[in-house]
C-alpha cells in the first residue's frame, strides 16, 4: 500500500482552478450551513434534521411521495431515506399508505403533527439563515443568488436532476 502522498501539476492545477475552489466553497457553505441552521433548530427544542425537514416540506407540497422520491429530492440513498421515514413515522409526523397506482409502494403524508413541526422549524431555519447573510448586503445577496441560478441553469438538466 501507498503511504507517500501523491503530488503532481496537474493535481496542483485542478486544486487551484476556480471551477474546483468554487465547488470546494460551495460543498463547505453548504455542510456549514446545514450544522448552523440544525444548531439554531436544536436550540428552539426543535430536534429535526436537514434531510426530515426536507422530507416534510415536500410532502407538505406534494403528499403521496414515495421514499425514492423523497430519497431523490433529498439526494439521499433510498435506504436511507427509509430510515428517515421510519422516525418521522414512529414519531407521528408522517404516515403512510398504499400507494393508488403503483402496488407495493408506500405514499407519504405529513400528519397535522408533522405540518405543525415543519411551520416552527421553517421559521427556526429562515431565522437562521437570515442571520448567516448578515455580513453581505442585500444588494450582495441579490448578486450572489442571480450568479448561482445563472450557473445552475448553464448546467445539464441531468446534473439538476
């Protein structure tokens, strides 16, 4: 086994390039923002993860999702997503049922419970994340989110997928 550090340009070159610091900056923004806002959620008393969360206010917009849908918008595994579903639904935040056309497949609903959860975590979150702009001016703000959709949509549909 390998135990010198491989070093070479054309690693050196690729860690340098703007493409490859922006992703690095974009993946640590995101996985910051991910522990800021989940921190926020904890201290309201609020114990929801990043990815229930999402799962809840998907199916607050679209109840009757399967886990594979639920897995796709979370970018989870669909065993994972199994897993959430389980705690959401041992929790009473969401049920499930038979789903209308596709035989063995379970569709999700948010319960009551669930929707109530998901209004106090959304305004935690939104808080949360509000507070994390602070040090950019909203005219930043602006700039920045018209950059990043203007990226997103130079992208294949696939990648967005």
């Amino acid at each position: 086994m390998p135990t010198r550090k491989h070093d070479s340009d054309g690693l050196r070159r690729f860690r340098s390039s703007r493409a490859y610091r922006m992703g690095s900056l974009l993946r640590q923004l995101h996985l910051d923002l991910t522990d800021h806002v989940e921190a926020h959620l904890q201290s309201a008393g609020l114990q929801l993860t990043r990815t229930q969360g999402l799962a809840l206010m998907l199916l607050a917009e679209h109840p009757g999702a399967s886990n594979a849908e639920l897995a796709r918008f979370n970018g989870v595994s669909p065993q994972t997503m199994h897993q959430v579903m389980a705690r959401l639904e041992r929790d009473g935040l969401v049920e499930r049922t038979p789903h209308p056309r596709l035989g063995r497949v379970q569709a999700f609903a948010a319960t009551s419970r669930g929707l109530a959860l998901l209004e106090r975590g959304s305004a935690v979150a939104r808080t949360a994340l509000e507070d994390s702009l602070r040090g950019l001016r909203v005219a930043d703000q602006e700039a920045l989110i018209d950059l990043l959709e203007r990226w997103a949509a130079s992208l294949p549909a696939a990648a967005r997928d």
